[in-house]
C-alpha cells in the first residue's frame, strides 16, 4: 500500500520531469526562430570586426552586437548543462559497474530467511561480505537488486534485518535508482534553474521516508527499523559510492526516526519555497530573453561605428562586407 511519503516522493519526480521537459521545449523554440536571425547578425559582427581591426569599435559594443552575442552565451550555458550531465551519467555507471564487481558476493543459501523475502517481491537480495559498508543498498537502473552487508546482518536482529530489506526492496520495486538517475541528469543539464536543485533534493528526502513507510507497514514494527538506523550510525561505515542506500545524511536520518515514532508529527506539504519558484523564473525569463534577442534585434537598423575607434582605412575591408562598409564611418585616408 503506497503511503503519503510515497505520493510526495512521486509528485516531486513528475514535477522535475514535467519541469524539464516544458523548459526544453521553450528553448527549443527559441532556438529554432532566433537562430537565423542570429546568423545574420553574427556575419555582420563579423565584417565590422574585420573592417575596423579591433575588437573595441563601437560597432561591436553597440545594442545590437550587444543581442547577437548574449544568445552564444545563453548557448553555452546550455550546452555546458548537457556536456556535464552526460560527463556524469556516464562516469557514474561506470562507477557503478566497477563497484559491483569488486563486491564479494556471500552465497544466498548462508541466509535462508532472504528466500521467502525475494520470492515474494520478485527483487533479488544479495549478500556481500564487507566490514566497510555495513550498509543496505539498491543499485540497478532497469533490473534492480538489493544489496546488503553480512557484517550488517550479523550486528542486527531478526527482526531489525526484516525491516532494512523491506525498506529497500520498496526503493527496488519504486524503481529508485533509475528516478534518481533521471533527476541528477535534470539537475545537471538545468543547473541554472534552483527549482531542478529543489525537486531532486525533495525526492531524495521523501523516497527514504516512503521505504521507511512501507517497512513499518508491512511489519507493524517502527521500533525494528528506528533501532536498526541507530545502530548503523554507530557502526564504522564508507559511503556507498552509487545506489540508493539507506543511510544518509544525519538531518534525514533524525528526520526518519522522529517520522517512525511519532507517523503523524512531520508530515506537511512540501510545497518549493517561493524563493525557489521566483529565482527559478526569473532564471528562465533571462535566458529566454537571451535567446530570442536576434529576433528582435534583426528589425533594427544596426548602428553606425564611431569612426575614432576604426583604425584602418576602408580599403582593408574585404570583398564580401561590402554591404556594411556604410556601417563603418571611415575617415578617407587618400
């Protein structure tokens, strides 16, 4: 049965998604019908450039050089949010790979009572031999599997391990790592937008909060995983480098405990703060207006170069500026 925590965990997921995918559109769009009137204007930048040898004409620092070179910014600032978040997808299953491959798997016949667990939920539960992690973790984008420690499960109880492994076979089931990983990439690309940053943030604290739900809901147990979560803090651990582990940081884990004993006292909306939603558009209406820039920029007549700044005689300009020798007021150097 799917809690509050999990509706929560659900609603912040679809927004980041919905998010990206209306941003990508909008700048889509601004792309399509900017581009050629950033085209024109860029040759133009070109000629004066050319014309006039330096960089400081005023043809180059004028409103309209001004609306052809925002929108290269407004480019790159995408394309850089796209190159990192490919850069780390990728490295990150590769880490991922590499991590489970050194894992010392334990045979899953040393624990009998996994049996009944897996074959109820239909999510593999590996043990692995490890005095490092002391930890639970679900790792697997498509096919996820469960992953925990047999130092852990020999310093827990019976029933404290039953709550651990129903906690993550809920972020197995959930698919959470791939959510996860589709959120980090959201996050990556529009990192210039605070509301991608929040969403994800939110997810990662509601998605511990729903496995704790249905743990206790399938056990009726909260005290189990409550003392199960303290005793790990307890215990010497190394971060787990992927996954979905089931510790996290201490707020959270505070956050998780005072929500097993007391279900009722810490659920409230978890509406974004203002301030994300206003820098957020604030965000977006800049770089919008960055892009589409050339659009309004091509219906302008471009500005006359201020003639004390162009160095060399008209001569130098080549052929094919021609059209915009007018541009430039170039003293007569015959």
């Amino acid at each position: 049965m799917n809690g509050y925590w999990w509706k929560v965990a659900l609603q912040s997921f679809l927004g980041a998604v919905v998010m990206a995918l209306s941003v990508f559109t909008v700048i889509a769009a601004s792309i399509h019908y900017s581009v050629p009137h950033l085209l024109g204007l860029t040759s133009q930048a070109g000629s004066a450039l050319a014309c006039c040898k330096t960089a400081f004409s005023w043809c180059l620092v004028s409103p309209t050089m001004f609306m052809t070179i925002i929108p290269w910014l407004g480019f790159g600032i995408v394309t850089t949010g796209i190159v990192v978040a490919l850069f780390r997808a990728v490295r990150g299953l590769i880490v991922s790979r590499r991590f489970l491959t050194a894992l010392n798997v334990s045979p899953q016949d040393n624990f009998p009572g996994f049996k009944n667990l897996a074959r109820n939920s239909g999510i593999p539960i590996v043990p692995f031999n490890d005095k490092w992690f002391n930890s639970a973790f679900t790792l697997g984008l498509f096919k996820p599997k469960v992953y925990i420690s047999t130092e852990l499960l020999e310093k827990l109880t019976r029933d404290e391990c039953e709550a651990v492994i129903l906690h993550e076979l809920h972020h197995a089931e959930a698919k959470d790592p791939l959510k996860l990983f589709v959120l980090s990439f959201i996050k990556d690309v529009f990192f210039f937008l605070p509301l991608g940053r929040y969403l994800t943030n939110l997810f990662c604290r509601t998605k511990e909060l729903a496995a704790d739900e249905r743990a206790v809901n399938e056990t009726g147990r909260p005290l189990d995983l409550a003392q199960a979560l303290l005793k790990m803090l307890k215990m010497k651990q190394e971060a787990i480098p992927v996954g979905v582990p089931i510790l996290d940081k201490p707020s959270i884990i505070e956050k998780r405990i005072k929500e097993l004993l007391e279900p009722e006292a810490g659920k409230r909306s978890e509406e974004p703060r203002t301030a994300v939603i206003l820098t957020t558009v604030a965000a977006l209406f800049v770089m919008l207006l960055a892009m589409a820039a050339p659009i309004y920029a091509s219906g302008r007549p471009m500005e006359k170069c201020n003639h004390t700044y162009c160095k060399s005689s008209e001569s130098s300009c080549p052929a094919h500026a021609g059209e915009n020798k007018d541009k430039c007021d170039l003293p007569d150097h015959k």
